[in-house]
C-alpha cells in the first residue's frame, strides 16, 4: 500500500514538473513571436530576402541553375518573398499549437475535441495580439488575413500534435501489452 502512494506521488510530480515545462516553452515561444513581431519593416525585409537568398542558394546547388537571374528580371523575387513570409507565421503557429496541445495532454480527463479548441483558441487569440502589436512597430501593419494564416498553421500544427500523440500512445500500449503478457506468462 505505501509503495502505491510514493508510485502515485512521484508520479504527480513528474507531471507538474512537465506541465511547468511546458508553460515555460509556450512563454518563450510566445516572446520569439513577440520579438518577431517587434522588428520594424526594414529589419523583417531583410530577414525575409537572407531566406530568399538561402534558397537561391539550394536550387543552385542542387540543380545547379542560377535563378537570381529570373527573379531579378521579374516579380517572382517579391512572390517568393511574400510565400516565405506567410510560411514563417504558419511555422511559428505551428509550432506554438504543438506546445499548447502537448500541454493540454497531461490533463488526461479532458476531451480531445475540448483540448484541440483550447488550443486553437490560444493561438487564434495570441494571432490577433500578436497582429495588434505589429501595428506599432515602424513599417509594419496589422492584417486579419495574417491572424487566418497563424490559425491555419496552427491547425496543421494540431494535426501534428494528434499524430504524435497517436504514435506514442501506440508506443506505449503495446509496451503495456508486453508487460502484462510477460507477467500472465510468469504465472503460470
């Protein structure tokens, strides 16, 4: 009986400790976003067309064809940059719904359908304070159709998060499987 209750309380532990982790890697995530949203327009540009050029860079070594050429001539540069940019606010989202969703798993009695709402919902709302905040840094705007663009990587990122979670469950009760088939078998 009291080898059940140190089980059972170091177990708890375990699991406040994780949940407290967790609550701190949403915080820091929550700061990159803010500090990504901070930059003013000339800084954000900049990042963004390093990233283009990176990519230049890949298709060169891989194909080994120079696309500067086709972008500096057209639009496309502008096009492409415009994609790595809403590329990067579905990735951040994406990310921060994997870290709200891992955090809600440790509530083992709440719904599925109940944490991937709470999970959107956060980072719906951290979009449309994150779009607000955006306003006040020179050469930056607010746009609802970013806030939809954050919530759809979030989307993926909950998705992501249930393939995970479905992955390590299975994981975990054909371990749970094993053990009991291994201790039956040792009865008899």
């Amino acid at each position: 009986m009291k080898k059940e209750k140190v089980l059972r309380d170091n177990s708890h532990r375990w699991l406040l400790l994780a949940r407290f982790c967790l609550i701190v890697l949403i915080l820091v995530w929550m700061y990159v976003i803010f500090r990504f949203s901070a930059q003013n327009g000339t800084n954000s540009h900049e990042a963004s067309d390093h990233v283009v050029d990176l990519l230049q860079r890949i298709v060169y070594v891989m194909t080994g064809k120079d696309v500067s050429v086709i972008l500096a001539t057209g639009s496309y540069r502008m096009y492409i940059e415009f994609a790595v940019r809403k590329c990067a606010h579905m990735f951040i989202y994406f990310v921060l719904s994997i870290n709200v969703m891992l955090l809600l798993f440790t509530y083992k009695r709440m719904p599925m359908l109940k944490r991937m709402f709470i999970s959107l919902l956060v980072c719906f709302l951290y979009a449309c304070t994150d779009e607000f905040h955006q306003r006040f840094s020179a050469g930056r705007g607010a746009s609802f159709r970013d806030v939809l663009i954050d919530t759809s990587g979030a989307a993926f990122g909950l998705i992501a998060a249930l393939i995970i979670f479905c992955v390590i469950f299975t994981i975990y009760t054909t371990h749970q499987q094993r053990k009991i088939a291994k201790y039956n078998a040792s009865l008899q």
